[in-house]
C-alpha cells in the first residue's frame, strides 16, 4: 500500500508542472495532498478525480489560500472534515478518510500544521492550532487502541523536530518552525501518545536526502539547503509495516517535495 503526502502550493500550479502523468506512473494507493489554494469551483474535471481516482477536499473559506485533500483508489468508508475548531476549519486544514475492511480499519489524515513564519500573530495562531490539534491526536490514538483501527497522518506539520533535519539548524534556533516549544510539542506527539515518525523510523540517520522543503530565496534547492517539515506520522501497528520511503526530487511540482512510504497492503 502505496501513500503519498505532498505539499502543493497550489494545486492549479502543480497541475501544470506535471503533477497527474507523475501520478499514473506513481501508481500510490492513497495521496494527501495540502495547500490546495483553490476552492471546488477553480478544480477541473482532472484535479476533483483523477483517472483511477477518487476526490475528496476541504477548503479554505478564503480564495487561494490553504485547503487539503485526499485521493484514493478504494472508495472510504467515511470522510471528515475539520478538527472541530470553527477558526481553523474555516481555514481547510484536516480531512479524515476512514476505510474499514474484514481484515481490519485504517484512517489516513491529510493535515496542514499553519505557518507561523509570515508574523507574530500567525505564530501565536500555530501554537493555538497546536493546542487545539493535541486532543485530536489523543483521540485518535485512543480509537486505534480501542477499534484497532490504524491510523496514517500525512501533512506539512511546519516544523522540523531535530537538528538532523535541516541544513541550518544554528541559524534557526528562534525561527518558526524550528522553536523549542514547536520540537517539544512534536516531541510529546511522538514520545508521550505513542505516534511514530515513520520516515525515521526507516532512515534515522539522514539528512540531506530527508528534507521536504526548500526556501524560494536565494539557492536554496540547488544548495540543498532544506528542511523536513513533511511527515507521515503513524499508529506503532502499520508505522511497524512500512516497508520504505522516499523523497522524489527528479521532478519540482512545488517548493515541497512528495514524501512516499510504502506499506503493508490495505486488508
């Protein structure tokens, strides 16, 4: 079972950089796809469901501006959307595709963590989304342990959790994304509920090759100067089922690049 998080920057963009043929020949079961920048009505025939596809969306209020998705082989189950925070969910920023099959259930999250990089007001909005992401994560948790339900959660989370996983750590020890409040916070998710980052899990000495995002200033891709910001973070039952993950980088769709991990197949 093939599952792909990826990081549009707008999808309308992606799409003309090639973004479907990469799919066909991708050949991924499930991809979560963030940062749509589109409402349903900018969507062509293509973007809602790809051949072979289904769609499912949530979109920000705002034109041109955040939004997540999920598309999937197999119809789910259940879609939801929202981490039932009005401000937030009307930003598009959470949708849930349950599958339940005889051998077993599994939920995969599309989620986009807010950047707090662009001022000290979307900063203090991130920790709030934090704080308001914490108990979703707990419950989820808690349903994997009580349904056995395994449960995926691919995003851009917006924070790199250790120095290992950017170039210019010393530099941005008190810059967004690299704060010891949002290390500690990602810390928790994995040490306290459990959760289990499954790329280093498989890799969890690399560096340069782990990074998932790249400045628009500057050189920054043709230096390498990057960071892992993308994530498929998992319950310790499928999370111990992936097989292996990649980054792609032969081929820019955005300023992130796709994050793949393949795993045990769906039942």
């Amino acid at each position: 079972m093939r599952i792909v998080s990826l990081n549009l920057n707008g999808i309308r963009s992606a799409t003309s950089k090639g973004l479907y043929d990469w799919m066909a020949a991708h050949q991924a079961d499930i991809l979560c796809l963030q940062e749509l920048k589109a409402q349903a009505a900018d969507l062509s025939e293509q973007m809602k469901t790809p051949a072979g596809y289904h769609g499912f969306f949530h979109y920000a209020e705002k034109k041109g501006y955040s939004g997540v998705g999920i598309y999937s082989r197999r119809a789910p189950d259940r879609v939801i959307e929202g981490i039932g925070h009005a401000g937030f969910d009307a930003e598009g920023r959470y949708i849930r595709a349950d599958f339940d099959g005889p051998g077993g259930k599994l939920a995969v999250v599309s989620v986009y963590v807010p950047s707090g990089s662009s001022s000290p007001e979307r900063q203090e909005a991130k920790f709030v989304f934090m704080d308001e992401f914490y108990p979703v994560l707990t419950a989820l948790m808690a349903e994997c342990r009580a349904e056995g339900r395994e449960v995926v959660i691919c995003g851009d989370w917006n924070i790199a959790h250790k120095e290992i996983d950017l170039k210019n750590w010393k530099g941005n020890l008190k810059n967004s994304g690299f704060l010891p409040e949002e290390r500690a916070w990602l810390s928790k998710v994995f040490d306290e509920q459990g959760w289990v980052d499954v790329y280093r899990r498989l890799h969890p000495d690399t560096t340069g090759e782990a990074y998932t995002w790249w400045s628009n200033r500057g050189q920054a891709w043709a230096k390498n100067v990057g960071w892992r910001i993308d994530y498929q973070i998992a319950t310790p039952g499928i999370a111990a089922s992936a097989k292996s993950s990649e980054v792609y980088k032969a081929q820019r769709f955005s300023d992130h690049a796709p994050l793949t991990v393949d795993y045990d197949p769906l039942p």
